[in-house]
C-alpha cells in the first residue's frame, strides 16, 4: 500500500539510499605508501578499480570482514621467472597480483601473452630478451654453454632490430643477463641501452660479474651499467644486487645511490634469502669462479638433496650437458639483512620452482625483518613491494600509474592479510610450501585468495604491456 511520497522525499531517500559496490572490505587496516594512509576504512570496489575509500560503513554485493587485517596494494614482483599456474597459486598466496619476467625476458613477447590470455590467476608480464635475441643472430644455445661470441656491428644491429621488434609487442623493458652472456662486449652492451633510451624503457640488467677479485668485481660490474646509462640516458634497474654484489653488496648499492644523487634514473631489488640459485653449466661457473666469487665447492647445494658439492662432484656436473640447478651459499645473513632493511631496495623474487624465494619471499620480508627484526616498519615493507615497483615501470606503461596504490580510482589489486601471522613456509628442502597469512587477494576486483585459499576456476590475471615502443623510423 504504498502511498505517494512527496517528490522532496523521494529525491533524499534517493540521496541516502547506500551506493552498492561489488566488494567491500570491511574495516581493515588501510595502508597506501604513496599517501601515507594508515587507518581503518572501508573499501569499495566496482569491477576492477577501487571507487571508494571510507570511514563510513559501505555496502556491497559481497562483503569481506577485514577487522584486524592489513589492506594493502597488491605487491608487484619485477623479477619472476617461473611463469606458470603452479607458480602464480604460490606467488597469489604470498600477496603478489603482478608477477614480471624482466631480468631474461622472453623470446617471444606476442606468444607470452597469448598463451596467458584468459587464463592466468594474476597479472603477468615480460621483458624483451637481450640472450634471447643474440642466439637468434648469432645461433648460440641458452643457457647451456652461454659463452656465445661476440657480435660484430651487423649483428649488434640485427639483435637491436629484433628487441625494437619484441618491445612494440608489449616488452616492457630490455632484460639482459650479461652475466650469461659473457661474449657481448661492452660495445654491444651500450648499444642495447642506447635502444632503451631511444624507446624510453628501463634495461633490467643481472650484472656481468660479482666477487672482490678485479677483473670482473662486483663493482666493476655495477659501475659498467651506470656508465652505459649515462652515457645513453637509458633507465637501469640492476636485479637482485644481494646476490650480484655478494660480499660489496653495501658497496653497490651506494653506487646505486651516488648515481640518483647525481640525476641518473638507477633502481635495484633483492631477495631475502643468503643462498642464489642458478645453473651449475651456465657460464657463470667458468674456470676460476672460485677464486673471482670467493667460494668453495662446498658452497655450492644440490636443492633436492641438500647435497654440498666436492670438487669431482662439480666437475662432472658443470659438464653435464642437461642444465641442473644450484643453490649457491653467497651471502651471510648480516648482508642480506643490510640490503633488504635500505630504502632504495624493492624487493622482488626472483621466482624460480625449487627456491623457496618462488613461494616465500614477500611473507618472509613481514615475518623476518618487520616482525622478528623490527628492521622494517609495515609502511615501509609495503613501499618495497608496490609503490617502488609500479614507479620502476611508468616509463615502460602508463597502465603502472593505476597500481602499487591503495587508492580511488587504482586498480582493484589488493592484498589482505594478518600482520601478526604472515609467514614464508617454504625452505631450500621444500620450496613448494605456500606462504600462510594472505586472507584475500582480489586481482582486477576478482577474489583468488579467499579465506587463506586460492579461488578455483578464476584467472582474472592480465598482460601488462609497454605502451612505449615506437617502430624504427
Ligand atoms: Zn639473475
């Protein structure tokens, strides 16, 4: 028996009638590094951006009790090459909505995306490959026996046709692993950056050496690429410089930072494990790494067996022609924890199977050095994880602006999770042990972490693509 109201009556019902929203998340600790906000608030979600944030009580389609959990941007992980479902459940229930293959890259970037379209948990992406595109010039095999020659001009031309090539097919940068490439000289080096900065995209570099010995220092090695940005005006990002610069890590990072203070755009990242991993037959177990790395035999572990190394053991292993991996001892704790608690450090994974930096990087920086340490405040863990990464990419796509940020009008890519309880799992015996204390994570405003578990049958996950290539003139 509805009676007409008068239309000023209905014209405030109308006003006061609550905006629904998809999802909310209901009174969580809202924390955005760019802002500084911290404070409870609602959040209110329609489609894949986030519309509201409010003291207020919002309604929505879903509500999601977030009382007494973090709700943060979803963290951005530059440096993650395992690139497969396995790996994006891991990477979701360690926080991460954005999981980049940028110190390699890939082949070829248009076959990454596709065969990811439509079907991937969380947002994915790639750099175009420097290793890959010298063994399509010169015909060399990657990794195995990386030593490939090095390129005359024509090839070097050839190499920066083909990344010119893979960047307007969405590369978000130029990932060049000279330390597996040992035969590119410094010419070819600086020509690569010179294409970077001709096409306004970051080089994401693994350094051409590390250890104390010169030659081949971990510091010549840094200084090498910050040379090659200077002269090119190119943006650098140095990957994993806990693991690069071994032993003069604190060293490299103050290059790093002498070169900002001197305008240069130069980033870096690590993980927060002492132990690297690579492959026993790639080139950067060449004759005399002991000594250049200041390792032993016994430094380095066979991952499935715990397995140290003697000397007949590497031999036959360095030979082998399948590649095999290993975790090699680089870092004590002290180091790690040095470069992890810097404020230029992002952190990143780094991600591969059977490391456990794959599956518990970004819960063991909380539960090591923000709870256990007290080294890192939550903000400023936060920060390394999403602002410091979005910005290292807003050269490469405008699409970058939108994330790292808990805020209206950002993505929907957030993470929810137990400040008290998040904790890595996974360990160098058992790798694979997914990290515990993400609640929720919604990816472009779909849930695929709910209540502590991956969602199944979801894969809201997007190709994140340079939108800077240009096309040679
Ligand atoms: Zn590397």
């Amino acid at each position: 028996m509805p009676t007409a109201l008068p239309l000023g009556l209905l014209l405030l019902a109308a006003a006061a009638a609550p905006e629904r929203y998809d999802v909310v998340l209901r009174g969580g600790r809202v924390m955005d590094p760019e802002t500084g906000l911290d404070a409870v608030r609602d959040v209110g979600i329609r489609g894949d951006v986030i519309a509201r944030i409010s003291a207020e009580p919002l309604a929505g389609a879903r509500v999601l009790d977030a009382r007494g959990l973090v709700v943060a941007p979803g963290f951005i992980d530059l440096h993650q090459h395992q690139q497969d479902a396995a790996a994006y459940r891991l990477k979701a229930l360690d926080g991460v909505t954005t999981a980049l293959e940028l110190e390699i890259g890939v082949p070829d970037v248009a076959r990454f995306l596709q065969e990811r379209a439509g079907r991937s948990l969380i947002h994915h992406g790639a750099a175009a490959s420097h290793p890959a595109a010298r063994v399509a010039v010169l015909g060399a095999p990657l990794p195995a026996g990386a030593v490939v020659p090095p390129a005359g001009p024509e090839q070097v031309a050839r190499i920066r046709d083909t990344l010119r090539a893979e960047l307007l097919a969405g590369g978000l940068g130029i990932g060049m692993g000279i330390a597996y490439t040992p035969g590119a000289t410094r010419s070819e080096v600086i020509e690569t950056f010179r294409l970077a900065s001709e096409q306004r995209v970051p080089v994401f570099t693994h350094v051409r050496s590390s250890g104390r010995v010169e030659p081949g220092s971990s510091i010549e090695a840094v200084a090498e690429v910050i040379a090659a940005a200077a002269v090119t005006g190119a943006s650098l990002h140095v990957v994993h410089i806990n693991s690069s610069g071994a032993r003069d890590a604190l060293e490299c990072l103050a290059l790093v930072e002498g070169a900002r203070a001197r305008g240069l755009d130069v980033t870096t990242e690590a993980y927060p494990y002492g132990a690297g991993m690579t492959a026993i037959n790639s080139a950067i177990f060449n004759p005399g790494w002991r000594e250049k790395m200041g390792l032993d035999y016994a430094d380095l572990e066979l991952p499935d067996s715990g397995e140290r190394l003697t000397r007949e053991r590497f031999e036959t292993l360095h030979a082998a022609p399948e590649p095999r991996l290993v975790l090699v001892h680089v870092n004590p704790d002290a180091i790690v924890d040095a470069v992890i608690r810097h404020p230029l450090v992002m952190i990143a994974s780094d991600g591969l199977g059977p490391h456990p930096r794959n599956a518990g990087t970004y819960a063991r920086v909380f539960a090591r050095y923000v709870r256990a340490q007290q080294s890192l405040t939550l903000m400023d863990a936060l920060r390394k994880m999403t602002l410091l990464p979005a910005r290292r990419l807003e050269t490469a796509t405008a699409a970058a602006r939108r994330k790292g940020r808990l805020q209206e009008g950002a993505d929907a890519d957030v993470v929810v999770f137990d400040a008290a309880s998040i904790a890595d799992r996974a360990t160098y015996r058992s790798p694979a042990e997914p990290s515990v204390g993400v609640r929720f994570l919604l990816v472009a405003g779909t849930l695929v972490v709910d209540g502590g578990g991956v969602v199944d049958g979801v894969a809201p996950g997007r190709g994140l693509t340079c939108d800077r290539g240009t096309p040679a003139r």
